[in-house]
C-alpha cells in the first residue's frame, strides 16, 4: 500500500498515546482493586504487544524492517497480532470479573 509520508509516524504515535493513556487511567480507576489492576496491566501491556505486531505487518516496507520472505512474515505478524488480541482479551474479561467479585466481598 502506498501512504503519505506523515500517517506512519502519525499512525505509531496516536497508537501510542492510546495505549498510555489506557493503561494510566484504567489504574487509576483501578487502584483500590489490586488484583483487578494487575489483569488491567496485562489487558493494557499485551494490546500494546498486539499493535507491534499489526504495524510490523502494515508498515514494514517504511520501517526498513528486514523481512526475508514477505509473505511468510506478514502471515506470521498477522497470527501474533491475532494471538496477543485474543490475549488482551482474556486479561479483560479477568479484569471484569476479579472487579466484580471484589465489588461483591
């Protein structure tokens, strides 16, 4: 795909402060519930680990990224985005439930 030279660096940064701003105030609504912290940093941290992936995938040819056979890298890229989104899921949904129980004590 061809993009104009800012969406990249637009793209990466905005991903970026999403995700700090996520984690920041999910912990600070958070922070009398340690143990649904702890899922919440998890959900937040394996999200983050889920874009890596995506935008290795899409941008790679502007990051300089040395990808031996493309296709097997995008294919590989695309199955660990897909693997630390299902992940950040699950951390979610732990975060709800360890959140409701406390809620429930």
């Amino acid at each position: 795909m061809i993009f104009e030279a800012e969406v990249i660096p637009l793209f990466i940064g905005g991903v970026s402060i999403v995700s700090i701003l996520e984690l920041v105030f999910g912990c600070m609504m958070l922070k009398h519930r340690k143990k649904a912290r702890i899922c919440w940093i998890g959900h937040a941290a394996s999200m983050a680990a889920a874009w890596v992936f995506l935008i290795r995938c899409i941008f790679a040819n502007y990051l300089n990224t040395e990808l031996g056979i493309a296709s097997i890298s995008n294919s590989v890229n695309i199955g660990l985005f897909g693997v630390f989104w299902a992940i950040s899921v699950f951390f979610l949904l732990a975060t709800v439930k360890v959140g409701a129980e406390k809620d429930e004590a």
